[in-house]
C-alpha cells in the first residue's frame, strides 16, 4: 500500500543494480503510471531458462491504481516484458512511432493486439492524469524515437531519461532537444531519474557517424562477399550499411527473422530509407557477383542460434562464408558474451573470412548509445535536481554516477542507490528511502511464466551436473514385497556397460533396504522410497563422489 495518498512515490521494479528488464512507477494520489516494462536474458546457470522479467506483484495488488504503460524506447530491455505485462495487467499503453511498431510485432505474435489500447505520442505530447501531468523530451540513443519523461506532480517535477547521449551530429538528424531540457531544469527538477551504464567511461560518447566513415572504408575495401552483422534495432546503423552498400553497388540479403522483422517496420514507418530493389532475397545470392552481395545479419553477441554463428559452422542453408569473404562486428561485445563472440570468431577464420572485430575503438565498427561521463554530467547540470536517483547499472555505475552528480551540484545525502524493490516516498518537498516492496524475478520457460522457480531450477542443475538413476520396483499389493529384481535406469550418471557391478551393488542394497524397511513395520511406499533415495544415494557418494538425483517408482501388482 501506499505510504499516503498523497505523497508521491518512486518504485523500482527492475533494473537497479542490474543492465536490463527495466520497469519503474511512479505513484501519486493513488494513480500509478508504470515506466518501461524490459526483460533480460538468462546467465548460463539459470538452466533452460528463456527470458527474465520483472516481477508485477505489487501493481496486481494494486491494479485499479494503474492507469498506464509509458515507453521511452524500443529496446527489449524496455519493451520485451510487455506481453506477459499486458496478460496480467491489461492498460493503455504509450510509445512513439518505432516502439509502437516493435510493440505491435509482439503483440501480434502473443495475440494481443486487438485487445490491446496503444497510444502514439512524440516529444510534444501532454498527457494528464489528474494530477499527473506527463510531458516528453527527445533524446538521441542507439535506436530511433527515444522520450525522456517528465512528471509534474504538486510534489513537483520527476524527470525520467530514459537511455541517451548527446550526439551533436547525429546521423538521422533527430537532435536531443537540449533546449528543452534546460527549460526543465530551469523550471525545478525535484528529482531526476537517469540511467549510469557508462558512468565509469570518461569523456563525451563519440557519434555515430564516425562509424560510418569506418564502414563505407571497409565496404571499399572489400574483394568478396560483405557479412555484418550488428543490433537489429540500431536503425541508425543500418542506414550507415546501406549507404555504404550503395556506393560501393552492392544488394542486401537480410539474415535473422528479427532483423526482417525490424528492418520492415523501420522502412515501412519512415525510418529507414533504402532504394528500391536494394534488399534481395536470399535466393538471389548465388546469382550475383560475390562483390556485389552484401549479408546484413543478427547474431553480433554470439548467440548460438542466431544468423552468423550457423554462417561460422557452415549450417546456413543456401548461404557459404568462402575465403576472402570480408566479416564485419558492428556492435561491441556485452560484458558476459566475449567467450561465445571469440568461438565465432575462430571459426570465420578457420573458413578463411577476414573478420573485423572489437571494441568499438579498436575496430572503428561501433559507438556506444549510452552517454559517458560528460553526457551525464551534462544532463544533471541542464536538469539542476534537488533530489538523484542513478539507474540502469550494475552498484559500481550507480555509484560512480553518484560522485559525477555531487561534483556538479546534488547536494550530498540526496542520491538514493537503490536496489529492486526499494522506494522512495517525497512528501513537503523532503524525499526518504525507508520501505520496499517484494519484488523478484519472474522466469519464462517455454509458454510457462513464473511456473519455474528456485526448486525446479535447483533439480535441473543437479541433472546437469551428477545426472539421474531412476530405480523402478514391481511391488506386491496386498503383502508389500518385490515380485521381481529392481530395475535401474541411468542417464548422465554413469555408463552402464562400464558400470554393471556397481549396479549390481545398487540393486542387492535396494533389496536390503526394502526388507529393512518392512521389518520396520514402515509399510508405506512413500516409506519405502525415502529409504532408497537416502541409503541409494550415501552409497552412490562413498563409491562415486557423485550426487545423482534418485527417483525411485512403484509399480503395484
């Protein structure tokens, strides 16, 4: 609930000492307006896992006080939530043009869209909600028609960045409405929201069209066939790929159904330009001069399904990276995806590709769309907060991003680092983080949402590690006893050719231990199946080292 009716309140949802599935709230006189709703991608110990997303207990609890979704972008650590959000919590929904289409996509794929109330905004629209009054400002990022979010309240004026740097040449022209923001500011900023996950790079983030220059050069100087692969969302940088596809004559084949997907929406909402029958079928390849050919494909973070790690193995059907083929990175590894990256690497040079790769520095194919230390200085001197509030970034970000704002003015003792789940309630004009809400993280597992939990995940870990033996014993009735030898099955634990002795041992001690367990007068087969899983298992350690999960069956006859 609510610490008053009246204060204004600022939730974290998701993330807060994290990069990804972002959602927050702002709540004032019972009337919630939910941020962004983003999911993450599991980490190699979260076991069959697909996507992670934000846990919504506390705004089902509080589902009339709900008024709204607002997006400030269309990055799936923005918007890849808002189906399963949507299923539970069916409110209008607010985005700009791009987001729009990426959201109707997945709508359409979940069965949502007719159901669904979406609302087109830009940087000049003005929403109200009684008190609430909502306004918007541009800002550049790495994916078109990006909204900083203001909230003026009688408390006063919140502003939410959304992701952003200050590109000063950007390359679709759609300038950060640097004028705006120090309208805000001048204006009074009671507390400012703003994302930290460059805080620790100094300097200002370069602009996208240095990439451009970087690519039109290796486009030109490429001999064969050109694969680059980059996000599918940085719509920036696939008009940079197709201007360099145009002068150098060359046709594009798009690989990767997201990139399709997003590519279409892009062109077909003004977005993207690109020539009449400049993108071909991938058919078409093999009909043309490899120099003429140019493979925009996903698959930049080195994901095992995705377009270029099939290219790196040779299963793309139809499609062959051949020696002297030029393979081009145009994105920079996130933290965590270096390993898979270089085993794709490896394998273009194996084909004999030449590969340009790296951080964005090294290879000139990427800029990051999060501001640096500049940028972000910058924004907190425009916006002149009272109060900060760091987001989007793991603690050491959060907390960088705290001494950036006190070394610009933030009063010290006035930035909150707050984890997930922690809110900050203002009252009178004075801001205090003394409460949270239950939050967690809430697991999609094939059509399954939030069906997987802690335990779950903890067996599958052990059948990853030790494997299963699965003990089946055909059992009497009426008297309790084996009719037949016990029957044990093994996968993932040991070998069974190799193993029949210590099998063998298995089964006399799943005999014993039957019969000691009758003699008990334990006659129970939930008894019975205890005692085999514990006598089983200390076994199976003393002779192993191992800890197989022990699923014992019944058959009764």
């Amino acid at each position: 609930m609510s610490l008053k009716s009246k204060a204004l309140s600022i939730f974290a949802l998701g993330g807060l000492n994290e990069i990804g599935k972002n959602m927050y709230a702002i709540e004032y006189d019972n009337k919630i307006i939910v941020v962004d709703c983003g999911n993450k991608f599991p980490d190699e110990s979260l076991l069959g896992i697909d996507l992670i997303i934000p846990d919504v207990t506390y705004l089902e609890e509080n589902r009339d006080k709900v008024k709204a979704l607002i997006l400030t972008h269309g990055h799936e650590d923005h918007i890849g939530g808002i189906a399963y959000f949507l299923k539970k919590l069916n409110v209008p929904v607010y985005a700009t043009s791009f987001t729009l289409g990426l959201i109707e996509l997945k709508l359409q794929e979940h069965k949502l869209l007719r159901e669904t109330e979406l609302h087109e905004i830009d940087s000049n629209t003005n929403l109200n909600f009684d008190d609430i009054n909502i306004r918007f400002f541009k800002v550049n990022h790495s994916i078109p028609d990006c909204v900083g979010i203001v909230f003026n309240t009688p408390e006063g004026a919140v502003v939410h960045t959304g992701d952003f740097k200050f590109d000063l040449t950007p390359v679709n022209n759609e300038h950060s409405e640097i004028h705006k923001m120090a309208d805000i500011g001048s204006n009074g900023v009671l507390l400012l929201i703003s994302e930290s996950t460059n805080a620790e790079r100094p300097g200002g983030t370069p602009s996208e069209q240095m990439v451009g220059e970087h690519i039109i050069e290796a486009f030109m100087k490429a001999k064969q066939k050109i694969v680059i692969s980059t996000f599918a969302s940085n719509i920036n940088r696939v008009q940079q790929i197709v201007v360099a596809a145009q002068l150098t004559n060359r046709k594009i084949v798009l690989l990767g159904r997201s990139m399709v997907n997003v590519v279409a929406v892009a062109i077909e909402r003004g977005y993207l330009d690109v020539p009449e029958g400049m993108i071909i079928d991938q058919n078409e390849i093999n009909e043309l001069p490899p120099d003429k050919v140019v493979i925009l494909c996903t698959g930049s973070q080195g994901e095992p399904l995705a377009a270029l790690a099939r290219l790196s193995t040779g299963d793309y059907r139809g499609v062959e990276i051949l020696p002297d083929d030029t393979v081009i990175f145009a994105a920079g590894p996130i933290p965590g995806n270096e390993r898979s990256i270089t085993r794709i690497v490896d394998n273009l040079f194996a084909l004999g590709a030449k590969v340009i790769y790296g951080s964005g520095s090294a290879s000139g194919m990427h800029v990051s769309g999060h501001g640096y230390q500049e940028d972000l200085k910058l924004m907190l001197t425009l916006m002149k907060p009272k109060y900060f509030v760091p987001i989007h970034g793991e603690f050491r970000m959060l907390h960088q991003h705290r001494i950036l704002a006190e070394s610009v003015g933030v009063e010290k003792g006035n930035t909150f680092i707050m984890n997930n789940g922690d809110v900050v309630d203002i009252e009178n004009g004075v801001a205090r983080q003394t409460r949270s809400i239950p939050v967690g993280n809430t697991y999609v597992d094939g059509i399954g949402v939030g069906d997987v939990g802690d335990i779950v995940l903890r067996d599958r870990k052990q059948l990853s590690e030790d494997g299963m033996l699965v003990i089946v014993l055909t059992m009497s009735r009426r008297d309790k006893k084996l009719i037949s030898e016990p029957d044990t099955i093994t996968r993932g634990f040991v070998y069974v050719r190799n193993s029949e002795e210590l099998l063998r041992d298995v089964n006399q001690l799943i005999k014993k231990t039957v019969s000691d367990v009758q003699k008990s007068n334990k006659n129970q087969w939930n008894d019975i199946k205890l005692s085999i899983k514990k006598s089983v298992g200390q076994y199976l350690y003393q002779q192993t080292k191992r800890k197989p999960m022990i699923l014992p069956i019944i058959i009764e006859v």
